[in-house]
C-alpha cells in the first residue's frame, strides 16, 4: 500500500472552497478531510443546532434524511446527515448536549 499524498485530498479540498465561496455568510464550522476517505468532507457544528439546520438548508439535504442518534451516555444530541456536492461525499454533523432533567420537574404527582 502506497503511502497517501496531499494531491489525493484536492477533490474534498476544492469542494470545501465551491462551499466557502457559494455561503460564506453561513456560520464556521470544523471541517475534516482524511487520507482514510480522500473523497469526503466532513463539516461538523457543535453547542448549536441553528448551524447545522442552515447548512442543511444549503447543502439541500431533505429533513428526511437526517439521523438523529444520542450518544454519551445520552448526554449528547447528534444529528447526521450526508449529501453529494460536485461528485464528494459532505457528511453533515451537529453535536448538541441534551439538558439534564430537573428534578420534580415532569414527575408525577
């Protein structure tokens, strides 16, 4: 197996800066790239659910396709999502911590 080259990358990379010409008035985001899977983009939005909504909006994934899933020890919200832009795979993260419950709030009397 040969060892990864930075070339590899150009695909995700070119589309990252397609997105940051395309929004770039959306809210930043981390992005990913990895010589693992060279042909994805990974953008991932933490603390605040409204970023990864608005990119959604913009990437043009369908609310459908949105996995919700929890993780942490159900401490964490996460939602996931992938989409195709110009021929890369964009995997759409948000992270979000759920509110721990208060206690006698909601308990039944």
């Amino acid at each position: 197996m040969s060892t990864p080259t930075m070339s590899g990358l150009s695909a995700p990379v070119t589309v990252l800066a397609s997105l940051m010409a395309r929004f770039p008035d959306l809210p930043a985001v981390d992005v990913s790239l990895s010589t693992v899977f060279p042909e994805r983009l990974e953008l991932s939005a933490h603390d605040d659910l409204a970023v990864f909504e608005a990119w959604r909006e913009a990437l043009d994934i369908d609310p459908g396709a949105v996995v919700h899933k929890v993780q942490s020890g159900g401490t964490t919200r996460v939602l996931d999502a992938q989409t195709v832009f110009t021929g890369i795979r964009v995997r759409l993260v948000g992270y979000s911590a759920i509110p721990a419950p208060v206690a006698g709030v909601g308990a039944a009397s």
